[in-house]
C-alpha cells in the first residue's frame, strides 16, 4: 500500500463526450489539474470504444467496423500469435503492446501537452472480467469462459497497462490507474458463471504490471469484499447511487484503509436531468451522509476523509458536453469545499 494520502482531491473516470482531443483535454486541465487524466473519446471513434481501445495485438481480433463489433476468430490457428503475447510477457517487453494513436487520441494529446506539476496523473484500462465477458468468439460466446484465451486477457492487458504507465511517469512520478469493470456488477447472477478466486486472479495479474497506484472502478453494486481483498490501492464505485451498499462491507474496509487504501467516492452524478439538481453543498452532504453510514459503523472519519479522492460516478461520454462540464465543475467545487471543511 501507499503512504499518498489525496486528500480529497479529484479526478474522473475517464470518458468525454467530445469529438476533439484537445477541446477534452483543456477541460479536464481547468477542472482537474491536480489529478488530471487522458480523455477517452469514443464518440470520436470505433477504436475508442471501451472494449475496442486496448483490443490492438490481441490474438485472433477481429474489428467489424461496419456492424461496430469486436470478436476473436478462433477458427484460425492461434498458436504463433499466443506465442507473441507470452514471449513479450515472459520478457516483459511493453513495446510489442502499446496503445496508438488511431485507438486513443486524448492519450496520445495528454502526452505531449507537456502538462505542469500535477500531484499526480490518471490512467486507465479496460478491466479482464468486463473484457472478457463483452467481447465474443466467432460464435458469439464471451471469451472468459475459454481457459487459454482468458489467460491471454490478462496477460494482454498486463502488458498494455505497463506500457502506458511508464508513459505516464514521464508526466509525473505519482501516477493512479484505474481497471474499469462495469461487468463486475453481473458477478453472482446466473448469467455470468465466473468463480470469485477466477475474478481475483485476472485482476490481480493485471494490477501486477502497474507500479504506482492502482485501483479498480466499478459503476454498480459488486461483492465489495471481493475486490476489497485484491491488490488494490483504491476502490472507485458510483457513490451518489450505491454508498449504502457499501456501508454493508465495515469488517473489509476498514482493514482496507488502514494499510493506506484509497476510496475514489463517485459522489457527482453522470444523469443529465439529475445534475441539473444538485449543487456542490448538496452533493457535500450527500458525501456526508455516506461518510456517516461508515462512522456509524467503527470506521474512523479520519481514515476516510485522508483516504477520500473526489470523483463523477461514471465516465462522461454518454451525456453532453455541456452536462460533462457541469460534472466537472461540479467534482472541482465538492472536492474544494470538502478541503476547506476538513483542513486539507
């Protein structure tokens, strides 16, 4: 674990709803400049799209532009590409996985932006389980399920995740990176058929190629224990939604903060109309009132507030720009009044 204590500083998640790289980027600079982070494009591309973006060198990817769907052909022999991948993982040799321009535009713009003293800066990757899970073989069958191409998953995403941070460090030697995995809330259901010691593999192989923080950011309801007892350093989740839900886990988070844990506190909502309600005092005290469930329970307001990074619950991309900026602003102004009120 980490000694970096935020503060409740903010971030986001990652996605904008812009078609210009350099438009997002001034905006996520204006609002996060402490913690800023690259801006995922997906309405600017197919290749931006969350399970398309870190697809690039993966064995057997198939990229239908035309019905905007990603697969694996495993009908083709597999076997030398498979080599690359565990050869470059064996050899830890980042380059052969990079993530290029064409797939992330905002990161490529992030890069060479020559961005100013940031207390640290955000990255993030599609996670292995909600990969896994979207993405299909030829016949339409989610690729987790398959032994040998679920090990790939992680070890691709290892790769990708490496290759990017060591990019990152040349901004700042701080860096925070978050796994997305929306699907992680699809775990126990009976549609998803994935042991928890599988899930916590996947994910821990993956975190096991990033170097500074490392976190994982889940926009629904998940078994918080589970992901409390990986290798993470900070768990993001929609707390505007689901702080409750969280409240249920006090025995996990506690030990969780106490060995320098983070909580990424998704306190700003990503719905347009509901925006529209809320302000930066409510939004505080809605901050509040989760901070209370916790305290309520043992869980020392200190270790939460020194822990606390203050974010929008979800990406951005699905709403408008103008709602993104709201949110954004919004996520700034919380994150200020918060410091003032507790001293930070």
């Amino acid at each position: 674990m980490t000694a970096f204590k935020p503060n409740g500083l903010p971030t986001a998640i990652g996605s904008m709803p812009n078609l210009d790289a350099g438009e997002a980027l001034n905006v996520v600079l204006k609002y996060l400049p402490d913690i800023p982070v690259w801006p995922q494009l997906p309405k600017r591309s197919f290749l931006e799209n969350m399970y398309v973006q870190f697809s690039e060198g993966f064995p057997g990817v198939v990229l239908d532009h035309e019905k905007e769907r990603i697969y694996i052909d495993q009908s083709k022999n597999l076997d030398n590409q498979l080599e690359h991948l565990y050869q470059a993982h064996i050899d830890n040799d980042v380059d052969k996985y990079p993530l290029t321009g064409n797939y992330a535009v905002g990161f490529e713009e992030f890069i060479n932006d020559g961005i100013s003293s940031p207390v640290a800066v955000k990255g993030q990757v599609i996670g292995p389980i909600s990969w896994g899970l979207a993405v299909t073989d030829q016949s339409r069958r989610s690729i987790i399920y398959d032994d040998v191409l679920s090990d790939a998953i992680a070890k691709h995403l290892k790769l990708k995740a490496a290759w990017q941070e060591r990019e990152l460090c040349k901004l700042s030697e701080n860096t925070v990176f978050f796994l997305d995995e929306p699907y992680l809330s699809s775990l126990g259901s009976a549609f998803v058929a994935i042991s928890n010691e599988k899930v916590k593999e996947m994910i821990d192989e993956v975190l096991s190629g990033i170097s500074g923080l490392k976190g994982i950011h889940c926009c629904g309801v998940t078994d918080w224990s589970l992901l409390l007892n990986t290798t993470i350093d900070i768990l993001s989740f929609d707390a505007y939604n689901y702080a409750q839900s969280l409240s249920l886990y006090p025995d996990d988070i506690e030990p969780f903060l106490n060995r320098g844990g983070i909580i990424a506190w998704g306190i700003v909502p990503t719905v347009e109309d509901v925006l529209k309600e809320e302000t930066v005092e409510s939004l505080l005290g809605r901050l509040d009132d989760a901070f209370s469930m916790l305290t309520n329970k043992g869980i020392a307001l200190d270790a939460l507030t020194q822990g606390c990074i203050i974010t929008p619950s979800c990406g951005l991309a699905p709403i408008s720009k103008e709602a993104a900026y709201t949110a954004l602003k919004l996520t700034s102004g919380v994150s200020k009044l918060f410091r003032k009120r507790y001293n930070k």
